[in-house]
C-alpha cells in the first residue's frame, strides 16, 4: 500500500507536466498547419444555395412529420374501432354462452 501512495504522490506531477507540454506542442503544430494553409484556417460562410438547401431540408423534414402524424393518427383510429368490434363480439359470445347454458 505505502507503494502504492509513493507512486501516486511522485507520478501525478509527471503526468500533469506531460499533458501540458503535449497540449503545448499540439498547439504549436496547429498553427503552423493553419499558416502553411495560408493563413488562418478557412471558416465557412453560408451563402444563398446553402441557406436555400437548408430551409429545403427543413420544409422536407416538416412534411415528413406531419404526414407521419396523420398515419399515426389513421392508426389510432383503426386501432379504436378494432377495439370496439372486439368488445361487442366478446359481449355477443356472452349472449350466446348464456343463451347455451340455460338450453342444457
């Protein structure tokens, strides 16, 4: 256990200095990617056909929902009339157990 502390207690500030000096290092190599890039890196604009390509994507998403809300609407309804079919087949198949029970 005292190895264990001894361990603990000398390696924690070599693992902090080693992911400070990786975390410089890779810093360093990042910008000098980026300058050899010609400058700073390249940042993205939205311009017209990105915009319009977009608000496209969301118009077709919208549809998409809305029509599967109405299938799932048109499920909901079968879904309640198979429903009450069943109960009233079930209250007949009453009737008609009854009906045969009192006839023995």
């Amino acid at each position: 256990m005292d190895a264990l502390m001894q361990m603990i207690a000398v390696g924690w500030p070599l693992g902090l200095a080693g992911f400070v000096l990786g975390a410089l290092v890779g810093g360093m190599m990042a910008r000098g990617n980026a300058e050899e890039a010609g400058g700073a890196a390249p940042r993205l604009k939205p311009d017209e056909d990105g915009l319009a390509a977009l608000a496209a994507e969301l118009k077709a998403a919208k549809e998409l929902l809305e029509a599967e809300e109405a299938e799932a609407s048109d499920v909901a309804d079968t879904l309640k009339q198979l429903d009450e079919a069943i109960k009233r087949a079930n209250g007949r198949l009453k009737l008609i157990t009854k009906a045969v029970k009192q006839a023995k």
